[in-house]
C-alpha cells in the first residue's frame, strides 16, 4: 500500500490569482459568519486582488494566531466555505487554500507592547493554550506554559498525522513564543491542587488540558489484545513519524476502526499506511457522520472501506487471546436525538466480521485532575459561565469545557479567555465578549 506521508504541497500563485479573482466581495459577507473567528474574509482577499499580500497578512493575523495551521486543518466546508453564496450555483471559494498561500508566503510580524506587570499560566499547550499565550504576551503580559508532554501543540502533534499536518508548521508555533518570551515548562503535569497553587504566583489562570482518553465500547472482551485507543494509536505513530521516536505499530492485514468522526478518519488513514486493510464501522448513516464529507472521501480515495449502520457488540478472542472476530448489529435510524442526529436503533440482526485489530475512536473524554474538589466540573468537564470557573481568576476552555472541537474553535476559546483578562485588569480595554 505504501501511501505517502507527506503533506499536500500548498496551491502556487497563478492558483491563488484565479481564486481570488472569483469572490465576490459581498456586503454582507456569510462566509466570516461561518468562521468561530469570524475572521476578514472578504477585507484579506481583496487585498489579494491588489497583490498586497501584507495588508492581506495584517488582517489575517488580526482575526487568528494559528493561520498557518487552521487554513489546514479547519474543516472548511462546514464553516466558512460552507457559508459561501457561490455554493448555489458552483463550487465555493477555496477559502482555506488562500489563507495558507498568505501564510506561508508573508510571515507573521511581532508586536511590542509595554510590559503590564502582570502575570498568566496557561495550562495545556493546545491550540487554546498556545493562542492565549500569544494574545496575552502580545499586549505585555508575562506568560508560562505548563504541559504534561515533550511537546506542544496538543493534538496538532499527538492527534493529527503528519500527511495532514507537517511538524514543521508546530515548530513554527514554539518559534513564535520563544520570540514573545514565552516560558513553556514541558513534561509538567498538573493536578487540580497545582493549578490552584498558581494562583499565589501569576494574576490569573487559563486551564485548556483537552481530552486525553477515548470513550470505551462497553462490550464483552474489550481487553482483547490487538484492541487500540485511538488516540494511543495515533500518538505512537506521531511520536515515530514526526520525531523519529519509539517504534510504529505492527498491524496485520485487517483493521476496524469504531466511529466516524476527525479521530477515526485520522486512524483509518493511518492504518492503511501501516499496511493493512481498514473498514470503518459507524452505527449511524453517512449523513450523521461527525467527519466532514471531504473527510469521509479522501478515505475512501485511499482505500478506506465503510460500513454504516452497523454496531459492534462483542469482540471474539481466539485461544491466545488475540482479536479474531468482531460480532457486529445492523441498526436502522429513529428519530433524531439530542445532538440533532437520528438516533441508532438495534434490529436484532447480527453478523461477524475478521478482524486482525480494532482501534477505537468512539469519542473522547477527559482525565480525571481532580484531588481537592474546588472546581466545579461535571464528569471530568469544567462547568463555566462562558469561560470562567467558580474561582475568581482562573479561567478555562476548549475540550476540557465544551468537548471535543475543532482546532479553530479552541483557539477561539483562547482568544477570548485573554481578552477577559485584560478586561479584569483594565476595564475597558478588551471589550470582546466571549462567543
């Protein structure tokens, strides 16, 4: 099989020139309601038409700290060019496309700012992490990071395979918060009695650890060798691909991955990559699919099988103890349920499937930090009002509050957790409310 794992290369300027030229510069532009950021679509993209790239840049990086990686990575379809007018009658601007080009062509330009005085820790070096460090020290704040791996970047190095997204593009992040004077302490994990121990140092906290663990199936012999967690799987091909670290899993030549979301796309793709044959299992329709449709087909280009409507109930082990088969339920859909999906509905209709290895990617939920109680969660989440804990100073976003997001909305969720602080320290100055 053998497939590459090198990112796609970006489009080349003559590209970039058509594309541009297509947008229509609404009045109104949807497409910038489409995006968490709410970024300048139409303003960057006009000044592309002009080939004043750094006007183009200015305004990208005014609405995002991440260009380089959301233009990538975003899932584009179902926010800003999904929201674009040309999508009744012909293909969407590729908005994406001409972010990265902007990116990757003008780099981004430091700003100075007085230092305040103050003092944040931020806890988690994810794109939420990484974003309110940068907003913060961009005004003057002093800021250290506390992560628990070797790495920043979260699941932009953890999650996301490299043929999606290069470690360069992460390196470029650690550049940027070593230029703003950044302290990032690694392999520093803390519990909730850590967190609350900052407060006597730094003037305010922002808590943005993630989810680190996938759901489990909740069937017979789930214990079975040859069973993965997704995210486990991911982050040992990760660490070998992109650092040249530990060794890649062995797989046999069948696989199944359990779910069809960013995860088990993720998983299913790097699979193939490992040589074996892969299907996805989902217990919905396509249409309920959490992936996005572009997702889902460059799987399947590859050679990623789907099964939909289909529920794995048991795991049959052979006499070593090895994954040998998967005893599967055909579903059908009811009525939808509270995530607005049609709900699954078992039919009582069984069949097996062989199997060599199952890699789980149910969904994610977070680990457990909590050893003195003091802050309000709910099953590992922190409970907010928007992005504030029950204690006056520590704030918190991303997966940990909302669950499992997209990169852009985490970042987001960064953004503004620093505006709030230095609206606490100087109201008035930071106006943004949280969205």
């Amino acid at each position: 099989m053998n497939l590459d794992w090198q990112m796609p290369e970006g489009w080349n300027s003559e590209q970039v020139k058509r594309e541009s030229a297509r947008c229509l510069s609404c009045k109104n532009p949807q497409c910038e309601k489409g995006c968490p950021t709410h970024m300048r679509i139409r303003d960057f993209i006009f000044q592309i038409k002009k080939d004043n790239l750094s006007e183009a840049r200015k305004i990208i990086d005014s609405c995002s700290d991440l260009p380089h990686i959301c233009s990538i990575v975003c899932p584009h379809e179902r926010q800003c060019e999904g929201h674009c007018v040309l999508n009744a009658r012909q293909n969407p601007i590729s908005i994406g496309h001409l972010e990265r080009y902007v990116s990757e062509q003008v780099p981004s330009v430091k700003i100075s700012a007085e230092p305040t005085g103050k003092k944040a820790a931020i806890i988690g070096a994810g794109p939420a992490g990484i974003s309110c460090a940068l907003e913060l020290a961009k005004k003057g704040v002093h800021v250290e990071i506390f992560e628990e791996k070797e790495y920043i970047g979260g699941v932009l190095v953890y999650g996301i395979p490299s043929y999606r997204l290069e470690i360069q593009k992460v390196r470029k992040i650690r550049e940027e918060l070593d230029q703003y004077g950044i302290l990032v302490h690694l392999n520093h994990k803390m519990t909730e009695s850590d967190i609350l121990s900052l407060k006597e140092r730094f003037d305010a906290v922002f808590i943005s650890i993630g989810l680190t663990k996938v759901k489990k199936m909740r069937i017979p012999n789930e214990d079975a060798v040859g069973v993965y967690d997704a995210l486990d799987f991911l982050k040992q091909v990760n660490e070998f691909v992109k650092w040249n670290k530990g060794t890649l899993p062995v797989l046999k030549p069948k696989t199944i991955v359990v779910g069809a979301g960013n995860v088990a796309m993720d998983a299913a793709r790097t699979a193939l990559r490992l040589n074996s044959e892969v299907t996805v299992v989902y217990r919905r329709s396509i249409e309920e699919a959490p992936a996005t449709k572009k997702e889902i087909e460059e799987a399947e280009k590859e050679g990623v099988r789907f099964r939909f409507l289909t529920n794995p109930v048991e795991i049959i082990k052979d006499p070593d103890g090895k994954v040998c088969q998967v005893r599967m339920e055909k579903m059908e859909l009811g009525k939808p349920d509270a995530s607005g999906r049609r709900s699954p509905i078992p039919t009582q209709k069984f069949f097996t499937m062989d199997c060599d290895q199952i890699i789980s990617a149910i969904g994610q939920s977070p680990e457990d930090i909590y050893d003195v109680h003091q802050l309000n969660q709910d099953h590992g989440y922190l409970v907010c009002d928007g992005l504030k804990t029950n204690i006056e100073g520590i704030f918190a976003g991303g997966d940990i509050v909302f669950g499992a997001k997209t990169v852009v909305e985490a970042m987001n969720n960064g953004r503004s957790a620093a505006k709030m602080m230095l609206n606490l320290w100087e109201p008035g100055s930071e106006q943004e409310e949280f969205r």
